[in-house]
C-alpha cells in the first residue's frame, strides 16, 4: 500500500516504524526537521519538509496516488482539513487523529460527508482503556472484544497460582470446562512474547496473556493466584481530557470518583460539568493533602495528568499507601521497557492506543479489531470469516496455522466461546488470532 501520514511526533513515527517492517510505502510528512531525521535516519520511508496543509506539498507526496492518508498532527484544525484535501485530491481513504470528543459523542456529525473516512481519540481511547482496567482490577492488561463477549485480560502469575510449573495441557485439568485460553506469555525479563502450546511450562511471574469468555473471569482470578477486590472508590489526578472522561465513564457505573485538579479554574469548570464527582481543588504532588483526603481508603489511584514523571511517582506514591491498583498515563514509549521495575500495576500510553487503533485499517483479510501486546512482539487480532477464507469449514486442527500464532476464542451468534482442536469453523464466525509480527502476513491469508 502507498500510505502518507501527516505528523512526524510519536504517533505518525510509531506508526512509519511498523508499516516500513511490512514493505509499505511510507511517506511522511512534517514542517519539523528534527522530527523528520528520525524517521528518515532509522526507517526505509521517504520524508517530505514542509506543511501538511499545503497543497503543494501534499502533491508532491503524491496524494492522489496513496491509498490511504493518516492525520496525526498535534493539531485537530490541520488533521481535519489535510484529510479534506487529500480526500478531494484523490486519496482512496482518510484517517484523522481528533482531540475534541463532540465529533464521536454527536452522532448527527457525518465526517464522511467531507472526505474524513475514520476519525480517532487516543484521549477516548485511553480513557475507555482505564475504564477497562478498573473493572478488572486484578489484571494488568484489559480490552474487550464485540461489547465483551470475549474478553483479553493479563497479569502476572503468583506464587500461589496451582499452575506454576505445569504446562498448558497440565493447566487445563484444573478446571476441566475451560472457559479461557492463554495465548501470549512474557516471561520475566524480556520483552519477546512466547506463543504457547501444549506442553509450554508456566513459571512464577510470568506475565500471561489471557483469552477468556464473559463468565470465565471468576475461573482466572482462581488460576492466576489472585483475589478479586471489590472496587468503590477511585481517586483521579489531573482534570484533562483523559482524567475527565475517565471520571465521568466510572462515576456514571457508581464509583465514588475524587478528582484532583491543582489549576482552580480548571477545577470549577470541571467540577460544573460533573456534579456527581467531587472535584477537589488542590497540589496531588503532596502527600499530606491527599492524606486528608482519604487517600489511603481507595481502591484505585489513577495518575492522569500530562506529565508522565508526575505520574509515575504519584502512582508510586499511592502505592506505598497500599492501594491495590495504580494506573499511570504515560507520553514516552520508553517507560513501558521498564514497567515491571517501576511498580506501577498498569501504563498507559494513549498515542500507542491511537497508532493501534490505526494500525487495524491497514492489515490485509477481513481484519474487524486490533490489539497490540504492551512492549511485545504480537498482536490479537479479529477477523471475520467469509466465504472465501481458507479456514472456513475446517476444524482448528486441520487449519496448517503457524507455531507462532493461536486462535483464542471465536464469536458466533454473538456468543464468545474458547475453541480448541475439533471446533469447527463457519462463514461469520469472529475468529480472536493472537501472532508474532513476522507470523501475521501468513495468518492474514488464511481470512483473505
């Protein structure tokens, strides 16, 4: 494919990075020279200076050649209006990076109408991600998959977990109607994903990616050693965009949801437009001040302010007050190579969200969602049977899938389930595939 994107930050460079892996024809476009020597130093993507509005320097990149355009700019005006222009210029599809959530939550606004094909908000996206994990507080990991109807969920193995130093097929007597299916396992100290298979041996602090049904969540808080907490009271920091969403999704399931905001203008605002929320005017750097706010009675911290160290230590801090689950944002990439030392329980990266997000509109085959493993090689994938897919009609067991690849659930008739060997596949089954990169171009062509 002949892709151009427009904004050389972390984003549209995360985004060059993985799509030139795959012998895509990258351009990149941005007006910062700096930004642009990265990508052009370290990837096989050509570069183009110059303002991603302009015209001109939107031919010169061949617009109207390129099957898709992606928007990633810092700025919302300019990703709205390249994606016209490239739209009107010939580009097959469009894809803008938002930061204003009018566009998604009104639905009387038609992008399409004016050339913008799919719009994305790594704020929304990191704020329905910690949503996730806060109803999940056990898991490092969550995403949900048709509304839920599979689950991905990860954490790390106790102690005390009855599977320790069995393999998979040992595992899986434990409870013999199994409703979960491991499918991606990081072990201690590295970052490379094992694919496990029968006889894969599970080990203490394994970080163990999980594919589960909507009742096999109770089944996987008993398999990885870990009790579930009953959460009630959840403290935010920050009153951004992220830390107001997030406030507004959990105090609208009834947590009781305290929000820290340093900024009083900020605050009042915030406090108008969420009233049942308590919104707290104070420095959520000081210990003392969110002492006597309670601090040691939540359930869950969640630092989400725009300064990733802020975060970080605040969640550290919250941690050493025992709270059981603590959920930092994060801007740089770099943090997530540290995540197991650092001692918070979950990073969050919105701009890795948003480049994930992305990243499903460009896969090959009948591709309906995306997940990129945090700091690992793979990546879950869902696709759709049709029928033309050369597993359609087959058992599991008879499809020539690579060993570095698993099917972990299948949605039909909008109930999820775990398939193992003699599951056989139908055309409109939602097949969940969780593969190394270097796997997923053979595993694509089974579902073209």
């Amino acid at each position: 494919m002949k892709i151009i994107i427009a904004g050389a930050g972390e984003v549209g460079l995360h985004l060059s990075k993985l799509l030139s892996f795959e012998s895509h024809d990258i351009t990149l476009i941005d007006d910062n020279d700096v930004s642009l020597k990265d990508g052009e130093n370290y990837l096989d993507i050509k570069v183009i200076s110059g303002d991603a509005s302009s015209i001109s320097v939107l031919n010169q990149a061949n617009i109207k050649d390129s099957d898709l355009f992606i928007a990633v700019t810092s700025s919302e005006s300019i990703n709205l209006l390249t994606c016209c222009l490239a739209k009107k210029i010939g580009s097959k599809r469009t894809i803008g990076r938002i930061t204003n959530l009018e566009y998604i939550d009104d639905p009387s606004i038609d992008l399409k109408s004016i050339g913008i094909d799919e719009i994305i908000s790594p704020e929304n996206l990191a704020s329905q991600e910690i949503s996730l994990l806060v109803n999940n507080s056990a898991f490092t990991n969550s995403h949900d998959f048709e509304s839920g109807k599979l689950k991905m969920l990860a954490a790390i193995i106790q102690n005390n977990a009855p599977f320790v130093g069995k393999t998979v097929q040992e595992s899986a007597a434990v409870f013999p109607g199994i409703k979960f299916m491991p499918i991606a396992i990081e072990r201690s100290g590295t970052q490379n994903a094992i694919i496990p298979r029968g006889d894969t041996v599970f080990m203490n602090d394994d970080h163990v990616y999980f594919i589960t049904c909507e009742d096999g969540v109770d089944e996987l808080y008993k398999l990885m050693g870990t009790k579930k907490h009953k959460v009630n009271n959840v403290m935010v920091l920050g009153g951004g965009r992220v830390g107001f969403r997030v406030s507004k999704e959990l105090s609208s399931q009834g947590y009781n949801v305290k929000l820290i905001e340093s900024h009083p203008e900020k605050a009042e605002i915030v406090a108008e437009k969420l009233p049942n929320v308590l919104v707290l005017n104070l420095d959520g750097t000081k210990v003392d001040l969110l002492n006597e706010e309670n601090l040691d009675e939540m359930d869950v911290f969640i630092s989400a302010t725009g300064d990733s160290q802020k975060n970080i230590m605040s969640c550290l801090m919250a941690k050493s007050k025992n709270i059981k689950k603590t959920i930092a944002l994060v801007d740089d990439t770099d943090y997530f190579e540290l995540s197991e030392s650092i001692g918070v329980d979950t990073l969050i990266n919105k701009k890795l969200l948003a480049a994930n997000e992305i990243f499903r509109f460009i896969r090959k085959g009948n591709i309906l969602e995306l997940n990129k493993l945090n700091n690992m090689n793979a990546e879950v994938l869902e696709f759709l049977v049709s029928a033309d897919s050369k597993v359609v009609n087959k058992k599991i067991k008879d499809i020539k899938f690579p060993r570095s690849a698993i099917i972990g659930g299948v949605i039909r008739n909008n109930k999820g389930s775990i398939a193992l060997g003699d599951f056989l596949i139908q055309e409109g089954d939602k097949i969940l595939v969780c593969s190394l990169y270097e796997t997923i171009n053979k595993v694509e062509k089974l579902f073209l």
